[in-house]
RNA sequence: AGCGGGGUGGGGCAGCCAGGAAGCCCGCCGGGCUCAUAACCCGGAGGUCCGAGGUUCAAAUCCUCGCCCCGCUACCA
C-alpha cells in the first residue's frame, strides 16, 4: 500500500453554548472520525483533534444572563460534548477546549509574533456600546428600524424583511438585546490583521493546491479578486485570551481568530501529554508532506483557505499548506432549519437516548449533504435503518452465519468459485471497493452506501438463485462454494462500512472469527483457509418502529405525546380484574404467569414482573386489564391480555389498582 | 444585488465537465423462495430530461435567452 504520509485531521471546533444537533454532527465532527477510521485502517499515520469553542459574546452573554461564570459555563458544556462524542464512537486523539492554558499560551506567542513581523496595526473604531450591560455589541446584539424599508426588527448585519446588508451604526433606534436600552456609539481602538498583504502568496498558493477542491479554490479565488480587507482580530469582551500586544490591555482576541489556531495548539497539546514532548508539533505542522484535513460547512470554507493560512504565513514559519477541506452543505430538519428555540431538530444528548450510535451514523452518512443541503425526515431514518442496515446487510450477514452453522457445524473451509454467479459476486466486490476506496480519499461518505449496498443484494441474490441450503446436500461442493463466496462479500462490505459503523462492524467480524483488534482494509481480499464463526451470534440489528421513536423524543423532552380522539381509546377494553393464581414461568427469569378474574372469565396474562413482585403478593390485588390485546407469543406460550402497570425514571414498576371496592369485569374508561 | 448550486417517471436522486439507444433507490402491480428479523430474490407499468431558440449526422449532455427553486455573501460562532 502507498503510504500518503502523516496525517492532521481536523473538524470545526463546536461552540460550548449548547449541545450540538444531528446537522453539526454530520458536518463536522462524525464526518472526521470516518475519515480517520478509513485513514487507519488503511494503515495510514493520523491524529484527530479538536475541542470545544468557548470564548466570545454569545458565551459571556448567555453567563451574563444565567448570572453564572462563562468559565462555569462552559465547563459543564465542555463534559456534555465530551459525553456525546463518547456515546457517538466519536474518538479524538485529543479533544479539547480553547481556554486551556497550552492553547492560551499558544495563540498569545503566535500572535505577538505576527505583530512583531509588522502585520498587525492598530485602528481606531466606533462601536454600539450598552451602558446597562457594560458591553460592545457586535453586530447580532443589536437590533433596530432598518433604514431602507422601516422594518423594525433588524438586526445589526442584516436586514430580514429586505435583505440589505447592514451595520449597527446605521440602525434607527438600535436596541441592546440583551437589556433591550438603547446603546451609545463609543470609539474604541482594535488591533487588524493585514490580510491583503498576503493577497498574492494565498492566490499561488490556492491556485497551485492539488488537495483542495474546485469548488473551494474557486470560491475562494472570487474573494481574493473581489479584494481582501483587513480583519479587526480584538474585542473588547472579557471573556477570552487576552491580547498580548502594548497598549491592549482591555482587549481580548477575537474568537475567531483564537479558535482556529486550536488545529495546531491541539497537536502540540497532544504530544505534549502523550510524549512530555514540547517541540514535537512542529515534526506534524512544519512537514511540507503532511496533510490537514479540515471537516468544516460550506459557509466556513473562506476561514480555512484564506484567513488560517495567511495567519499562518504571517508568522514566517514553515507551516504546511496541504490542505484539504471536506467541507458539507447544511442538513436541515423535515425541510427547516434546526433551530433550539422552534424545538426544530434533534439533539445529539437526545439522539442518543433513542437508537444506538450506529444507527444515526448510518442514517447520518446517508444523508451526509455533500452537494446541497439535505433534509433530515423520520422516512430516511426509517429507510436507512431499516431498509438498507437491517433488511439487507443485517439480515445477509444472518443469513449466512445462519448457513454455516446449520449445514456446516459453523465451520467453513476455503473454496474456490465455481460458477459465474460467484464470479460475478468477487467481481462486484473488486469494483465495489475500488470506488469506496476512492469515495473515502474524496471525502464522498454518502457515496460509499449505495455501492456497498449494491454488493450485498448481489450476495443476497446469489444465496436466492444458488439454494444453499437444499444442494449442502445434493451438491455440498457448489453450496460450499456459495457461502465462501457470500464469507467474502459479507467481510468486505463489513470492512468498508467500518469507518461509518464501526461498533456494528467489529462485532460483525467478531461473529467471522476475525478476532483481531485491529481493522485492516487489506483484510477483504485475504481468503483464510478456514472460517470459524462464534456460534453466539445474534442479528447484528434491529428494525426500529419509528412513531414509537417519536413519542420517546417527546416523552424526552416533556411535551405531550400525539393527540388521539375518544375512538382511538374505545377500541381498548379494560377491566377490573382479581389476580387469582401467579407463579414464575419455569426457564424464564422475569415472566411470571398470572391468572386474572375478569368477572364473566378469567384470562391469562404473562408479564415481566419477577423483577418487582413476589407471586404471592399479587394474588388477590385488584388490576386493571387489557382484556383485547391480539395474543403475543413469549418463549413458547401465549399472553391474551396485559396488565396496566406505571414505571418511573428509576426503573420502579407498580402496578395500578382501584381506589376502593368494585367488581370484577368493571370496565375502565 | 453579487456569487454558487439546482429544476430528469408519484417521491428522492445519478447521468451533464470529455454529445451517440434515459439509469438507480423508494413507492405501485405481479411472481418466486423459505436459509434469514413478514426478512430475501425476479419481472412489469410509469418520463414532453423547466421553456424557447441555436450548433451538430446526433443534445438531458454544448451555446444563447428566459422562467422557477435553494444556499452563501467575511469585524455572526
């Protein structure tokens, strides 16, 4: 294999104001833990960093308003993100935050080099300030009666009703919007870094990339023609690093400008705490050969291919400019933008709580927007779990582990293809990974899916038209050979998805008898002389229901479940019933057997309660019963009907019971 | 306004750069199979490729004009 050389990969530092939702996972942070697995597994040497945003005014704002520390504030973030990448698989070599004080250190000394090359000059400005908040506004603190068209809710930068593009200081009547008082214009003096001089280096050195993207140099070339301006790098906020230049002492740097130096100070960071090494960062960043790969969306693209460079250009240093940007379009939600306050979206803390990680990665990479922006809908999630993970791959690599062990006593020799339906298969396989591979190095996740799937109907095909199991017996060669074909189709195409599901995969492999810890891609095209499967296998998915996805979300989040009418609830028969006998069901350790008086009959129920109830506590009790439920089959007899029963968060389980005497056969309503 | 993306059977998309019989997935209709989680496989119906004009032996694909959708536009994180 050719060795591309070391790897930096990266992903757009989430701002520690909240939890991120499914849009930002899938652009940023998901979308750079699959391109590292792919990386790895392809025996490349990658690290992935990143960490938590946490400077700036919305954070001091919103610390402002809670009346609590921005420190405090966004430590208790901080641990949420670091939960949530955990739940998701997500694994940074280091994941950490801007105000630590290998990063503070960092954006100070950097700075204070690029001001002694002579690229930063002071200047002064007027700015909205607020007397009540003791604060600068930036231009989405303020809001105001826009002065083209009257409309009385502009904000500082824009304005929605006709879309000019705007300054606070411009705005009639501006309003603070955080204590709602008009703000006063102050001069302050801010420190700018002189971006148009490193016009013509960022020009060649854009134009000249071999890694970046056409639509990224393009866009980015348009900037650059449209004339670079200067950027103010301080701000007055209190919460941030301090602006380490004379004469700066009110001023701290501009997030923005601060964040992003966090790609390097996070490598050095790293090495730091794993080798006690200080200098050995500069082995990654001053590599000429070394490749940066910034996970990021679409309006961020500017950021990474002028701004970041041109700061690291300023500093003379020998920083390397291979940089490829794996940039997305935004996903949105049923056709809306995500949106906190509208309760628009989900939440990668609730996803979680849903479905397990693999499933929203799946469904995420799915719907990855690579060339426009996508839309979350609870039919894709369907679709994509259970249509495509569950119904075709889950149930191939059932099928097979299913065959083996029925008709082999779960051991497989190695076999060559016999017919031209298997030869098909491998063929399918060799073409199949090929383009994955190049779909993985392009950053095209979502184009790995459909070409992986198209290798699994080609199995699920072959196992249709080849019968194995009715020739194991009439023709034990040919069904041989079938399923060391299938063996092989179902290895790579676990192998290919890896990066995607990667806790689905390793146990997919697991039940292969692959027992290596390591992944490797080369893997699927080994042909092992015999294949042991673990006999403990289980179908590696689930299908999902997805209305009862919902009404967890909304249970999740307090609201009130989907509204039924009165019919809905007349077709439900419950009654008041007497327990009259229970015992435990022999083999089973929660179900027990209960037998409930309904009045007119009496009925048989079997409910999980073991874990809650002694039999003999329950008979005599007074229940209520579902006394029309279609008969559900547990173990290896049936329940006609269901106890009603309340459970709380703490996993206590009571069951309901009538306040006061009544008959049996009363019905509840 | 500027820049970018897009308009292809009921829905979602590929094909367009390097013109040559219109393809994939879902849905729908019909059939097969029972190893597999009512899962799997096969077949069928269904399209003025936004409109108009042009180039060409030949255009969804190239050119011109127009219509319609969506996104981005840097001292916002």
């Amino acid at each position: 294999m050719i060795k591309i050389g070391k790897w930096i990969v990266t992903s757009a530092w989430p701002y520690a104001h909240g939890v991120p939702h499914l849009g930002n996972l899938i652009g940023s942070l998901l979308s750079a833990d699959i391109f590292t697995r792919y990386l790895r597994i392809k025996g490349e040497d990658a690290i992935l960093v990143s960490g938590s945003d946490e400077h700036g005014t919305p954070i001091e704002v919103k610390a402002l308003q809670m009346g609590r520390d921005p420190k405090d504030l966004t430590d208790e973030i901080h641990s949420k993100i670091v939960n949530m990448l955990e739940g998701f698989n997500i694994k940074f070599d280091n994941y950490t935050r801007t105000h630590n004080d290998v990063h503070i250190k960092f954006v100070q000394d950097f700075y204070m080099k690029i001001f002694e090359n002579g690229h930063i000059f002071k200047k002064k400005d007027k700015m909205l300030y607020c007397e009540h908040d003791k604060l600068f506004l930036p231009d989405r603190f303020v809001v105001g009666t826009c002065p083209h068209c009257g409309y009385e809710h502009a904000r500082g930068d824009q304005c929605e009703n006709c879309g000019k593009l705007l300054t606070p200081l411009e705005l009639v009547e501006p309003k603070c919007i955080v204590c709602g008082e008009e703000p006063v214009v102050r001069e302050t003096t801010h420190f700018y870094f002189d971006l148009p001089a490193f016009e013509e280096r960022l020009r060649k050195m854009i134009s000249e990339s071999e890694t970046l993207t056409e639509n990224a140099k393009n866009f980015s070339l348009n900037m650059i023609k449209e004339g670079l301006r200067p950027r103010s790098i301080t701000r007055n906020n209190k919460w941030g690093i301090p602006a380490p230049f004379p004469g700066a002492e009110d001023l701290t740097i501009y997030v923005w400008f601060e964040a992003v130096l966090g790609y390097v100070s996070a490598v050095k960071e790293y090495f730091i705490k794993k080798e006690g090494d200080q200098d050995k960062w500069k082995e990654w960043w001053f590599d000429k050969d070394t490749n940066v790969a910034f996970f990021i969306g679409k309006d961020n693209i500017p950021f990474h291919t002028i701004i970041f460079p041109a700061l690291l250009m300023a500093t003379g240093d020998p920083y390397t400019f291979k940089f490829y940007i794996g940039a997305t379009e935004y996903l949105n939600f049923e056709g809306k933008k995500f949106s906190k306050t509208h309760k628009i979206g989900i939440w990668c803390d609730e996803a979680l709580k849903l479905l397990p990680p693999d499933y929203w990665r799946y469904t995420l990479v799915y719907l990855r927007p690579e060339t426009r922006d996508s839309s979350f809908t609870w039919e894709a999630l369907d679709y994509a779990v259970n249509e495509e993970l569950n119904n075709h791959f889950g149930n191939l690599v059932q099928r097979l582990l299913t065959l083996i062990k029925k008709y082999y006593g779960g051991r497989l020799q190695k076999a060559d293809v016999k017919t031209g339906d298997q030869k098909e298969v491998i063929k399918t396989l060799d073409e199949v990974s090929r383009k994955v591979d190049r779909f993985y190095m392009d950053m095209r996740f979502q184009k790995v899916l459909p070409e992986v799937m198209r290798l699994v109907k080609r199995a699920n095909a072959l196992i249709n038209k080849e019968r194995p199991w009715e020739k194991a017996k009439e023709n034990p060669d040919l069904a041989h050979s079938t399923l060391y074909t299938i063996y092989r189709a179902v290895k790579a195409a676990t192998i290919m998805l890896y990066p995607i599901i990667p806790e689905s995969s390793r146990k997919i492999l697991g039940y292969l008898g692959e027992n290596d810890e390591e992944v490797s891609w080369n893997a699927m095209y080994e042909e092992p002389e015999a294949v042991v499967i673990d006999p403990g296998f289980k179908p590696p998915f689930n299908r999902i229901n997805i209305e009862d996805i919902k009404n967890k979300l909304r249970l999740l989040r307090g609201d009130v479940m989907e509204r039924i009418d009165i019919g809905y609830l007349s077709k439900i028969d419950m009654r008041i019933g007497t327990v009259e006998k229970a015992e435990k069901k022999v083999g089973s350790k929660k179900i027990l057997r209960i037998s409930v008086d309904i009045g007119k009959r009496k009925i048989k129920v079997l409910a999980g309660l073991a874990p809650y109830y002694k039999p003999d506590e329950l008979v005599g009790k007074k229940v209520v019963v579902i006394t029309n439920m279609k008969p559900k089959k547990i173990i290896d007899e049936t329940s006609d009907a269901m106890l009603l029963a309340a459970i709380d968060d703490k996993g206590r389980v009571r069951l309901l019971t009538p306040d006061g005497d009544i008959d049996n056969g009363a019905k509840v309503g």
